[in-house]
C-alpha cells in the first residue's frame, strides 16, 4: 500500500466499501470500517468523484448506480452456481513447518464430498486467518441456526481446527452469502483480511490443497501452465 500511494500525487484509502452513489451529482458515499472498535462497525465518508470505476465486487453499488442512471448500460454476471461466506479472526497452527517462516504467505483450500462444498483459509501477515465457506447456490437457506453450521463443517472439512469451528458458525449464521461469479477475481494491492474471494485465491504464494476424500493428486498440468508466479501449487493430504 506505501509503495502504491507514493506513485499518485493524491491519497489512497483502503478499506473503503461504497455505499451508494449519486451519478448526477458526481458524489459516492463509502462505508469506512472502524478497525479500532473491533465490532465490526463502521462510519459513513461521502466524497465527490471525477473518475468512478465499478470495480467494486460482484455485488456492485457503483455498477448498480451506472445501470440505472445510463438506460443503454447493461450489467450482465455470470453466475458459477456457487455462493458463500466469509469469516476472519481466527489463530491456530495449521502451518507446515516450511511455510511458517513467510506469515501471510498460504492459503489452505478444503475439499468435500461434493464439488460445491469448500473450505478455505488464508494466512494474513498479522497471525489470524480468514476464509470463506462455500456451498452451492441457495444451500445456505437451509441452514438457519449456529448448530447446523458447526455439524456442516465439521461433517465436511477433516482437520478444521476444533476451536475454529463455533466460532466460525457464530460469524456466519446471520450473515448474507455472496455469489461467486465467473471471472469475478478482484486481484487486490495490499494485504488486508477477507476482503473476497476472489482476492483470497490470488494473495498467497503458496496453496495447500487438503482433503479426505483419498490420495493426494497432482493438479493438472494446464492449472500449472496458467497459474502466474509467484503463486506455487501444492497438495498436502490430511
């Protein structure tokens, strides 16, 4: 982020999720989280705009707000079928000892018995991990109580740890799932817990790839042609 910001002669702001925008005027407001408060809670910034992109995620206010001012803009997403959930905050050691020299560094991906269900867990620089919950579109209507989940995860992902798991379920439970789009990657330029899926697969310099369901594979060849380096693949079996 310091390297980023001493190329632009005007101020960089992380962390900042519009909240609406008024294109007629060239005014957005930005839901700015209060880091301090450690409730999650977060105050409003309204700004005036010359240049708006709508790069704001899968659930785009800004390309919303674009739509629905310009009657000839069309926003069309493709759906992966998949949706999920975001949790972060939580420690523990799941590091192979080779990886736990580079904190921030791995991304742990939990498989399951079905090829919509995963689990994944990201590495950030301060020691915490964040991740998603992943289940195939319209799966989590079926789970309404802090219990279901906590049998989910624990049914689904072997190795999860203990601890991780009420504490998962309760972040979760109440929360709204995001769609996984197609091509929705948001590759980000700094290091900050959860901010998206797409920002999770792309941040670590190393994946480990663990599951349950028998003998760790190689991934295929063409997932190592198009993968860009540094990013390095790699299979563990738990």
């Amino acid at each position: 982020m310091d390297a980023a910001q001493a190329t632009v002669d005007g101020v960089m702001s992380a962390a900042w999720v519009a909240a609406g925008v008024d294109v007629a005027s060239q005014q957005i407001t930005f839901g700015v989280a209060e880091s301090s408060s450690g409730n999650g809670s977060c105050s409003t910034v309204q700004e005036h705009y010359d240049l708006l992109i709508g790069a704001d995620g899968i659930n785009s206010v800004v390309r919303s707000a674009l739509q629905q001012h310009y009657q000839d803009m069309t926003v069309v997403i493709g759906d992966s079928g998949r949706e999920y959930k975001t949790y972060q905050g939580m420690r523990g050691d799941i590091e192979p000892e080779e990886f736990k020299v580079n904190p921030g560094a791995t991304l742990h991906l939990w498989t399951s018995d079905d090829p919509w269900t995963t689990f994944t867990a990201h590495s950030n620089p301060d020691g915490t991990y964040s991740g998603t919950l992943s289940l195939k579109t319209g799966g989590f209507a079926e789970l309404t109580t802090q219990q279901q989940y906590e049998q989910l995860i624990r049914n689904k992902f072997a190795g999860v740890p203990d601890d991780w798991v009420p504490a998962i379920a309760q972040q979760v439970v109440n929360e709204k799932p995001s769609s996984a789009g197609i091509g929705a990657s948001a590759p980000p330029c700094y290091h900050f817990p959860c901010q998206s899926m797409g920002s999770q697969l792309c941040q670590p310099e190393v994946l480990l790839c663990e599951t349950s369901q028998g003998p760790a594979v190689p991934l295929p060849g063409y997932f190592q042609r198009a993968l860009v380096q540094p990013l390095r693949w790699w299979a563990l079996l738990l």
